[in-house]
C-alpha cells in the first residue's frame, strides 16, 4: 500500500480516515514535519476515529499506522503541558478512549485493532500500540518510554501492559532508565508480534486486518473481550460469559452461514447478522 498522506495536514495535525474493503478503517496519524507529535486536536480526532469504527456496522476492524517516516515522537509538551498542570483529559468524555484502560466517562473499544509502527515510536506511541491488539512494527523502529526523562509519569497505560507482555524486570528496565531500544527487543518483551521491513509494513498489517475482517464479526468482538475480561478480572468472570455468548452467537445469522460453509467445503460469507 502506498502509505502518502492525503492531504497538507493543519500545522496541529490531523488523524485521516480511510475505508478499506468496505470493512477496515485506516486511522493515520498525520503530522510528519513535526514527527508526528502530539497535539489536543490530534487526540481528540483519534478518539473520534476509533468511536466511528465501534459505532459503524459496516467496520469491523481498524489499522492504526501513521504518515511519514516516524510513527510518532510523542508529545507535543508545549502543547499538552497545560492541559497536565491542570488535570485534564485531551479526550473528550463520551468517546472511546484509544489507550482502552478503562477510565470513567469514556466508552472501551469493542472493535479489534491492528497498529503498524515504524521508525520513531516513543512514549504515547508505544502506548497507543499497546492498547492496540495486534502489532507489526517495521524493522527499523526506534522505541523509548521517557517520561521520566520529563518528569513525567506513563499515564497511557505503559505501566500497566509493560509488565503484563514483558514480566515486572522487563518493564522497570525501560520505564526505569527511559532508554531507546530496538525492533527485536520490542519483540524479545512481546509489545510486537511481528516484525517486517518497512517496505512491507502496510501490507502486512492490512493483510492481517482482511483475515479478521473476514471472519464472524460477533464472534470476533465476544473472542477480543472476553480476553480482556480474562486479563484484568480473572478467568471465573470470563468463563462464566462462555455459556450465555455462546447462546447468543449460536442463535445469530453467521453462525448458521458458518454452519453452511462448514457443510458445503466453502469459506463462510459473513454479514455481521
């Protein structure tokens, strides 16, 4: 995929959108003079995006990737700072909110997501990819969490899925020591699943993003979160969803499609019904 930029962005930036096969949207992070740093509009307009693909019926997954050559340096601390001194949101209440950690006021993302990182990925970067599901980050990434270099802490959610991918020792080495590491240790802590040339980068998460699109959208959704109820309640609570979402999934459309194919040797053709 050919990964250009629309348009000339604001000089705050943009998040572009783009529908992909009638089921993806593509959320790209448009501010590459600036190395893609953040701003309040950006913020907002990503939280904007990510509540367009749970809301629109016809979107089942999105990809997270960024224009340029860097996925993003992070803030724009002049930008954001007083919004830090005072305490407030750069979302606004009512969305969903893209770091997915489950603040008061926001909606959590039902939808799956895929991020594509590549070059500089450093500090609300890497968290935004870790509140994604699935990362392929390009071999020549930059990653660092550096807050502390700022005085500030990670409040993205690095100190909460660091240690969950990468084990307590892990994630205290580059939280602690805010220090710039590589593709392959990203993976060696699994904050990525994948990792591939730039050249391929796009392809490969669009790739991965048609193989979900193209199974049972409901099943789909149920599968993400009872993971994630796994996670962060415990396996009681996420087992005792097994047998009224499997009800519910079992009676729908697709499953009797899914059914179909399985009986006639054909790949299942899903509505979402």
């Amino acid at each position: 995929m050919n990964n250009i930029a629309p348009s000339a962005p604001p000089a705050e930036g943009c998040i572009d959108t783009q529908v992909v096969d009638g089921h993806i949207l593509l959320i790209g992070i448009n501010r590459p003079a600036k190395r893609n740093g953040w701003t309040p509009a950006m913020f907002r307009q990503l939280a904007e995006a990510y509540t367009r693909l749970d809301d629109d019926p016809e979107l089942r997954v999105g990809v997270l990737h960024a224009f340029g050559d860097h996925f993003t340096a992070g803030l724009d601390l002049p930008a954001v700072q007083p919004y830090m001194q005072r305490g407030e949101k750069l979302t606004p209440h009512g969305l969903v909110e893209p770091h997915d950690f489950g603040l008061p006021g926001y909606r959590r993302r039902q939808k799956p997501m895929v991020a594509a990182v590549k070059g500089i990925c450093f500090t609300v970067g890497i968290e935004l990819m870790l509140g994604a599901d699935i990362v392929v980050a390009a071999d020549d990434c930059r990653f660092s969490q550096m807050e502390v270099q700022r005085c500030i802490m990670p409040t993205g959610g690095a100190t909460l899925r660091m240690p969950e991918r990468a084990g307590v020792g892990n994630a205290m080495l580059h939280l602690l020591t805010a220090d710039e590491f590589d593709a392959a240790e990203a993976y060696r802590c699994n904050f990525v699943q994948k990792v591939v040339p730039v050249a391929a980068l796009m392809d490969t998460a669009l790739g991965l993003a048609r193989r979900i699109a193209a199974q049972a959208p409901a099943a789909v959704v149920a599968t993400r979160l009872n993971v994630l109820k796994a996670i962060e309640l415990g396996q009681a609570a996420a087992v005792a969803d097994f047998i009224p979402v499997q009800k519910v999934l079992a009676s729908s459309e697709d499953a009797a499609e899914g059914v179909r194919a399985f009986i006639e040797k054909r790949t299942a053709r899903f509505t979402g019904r």
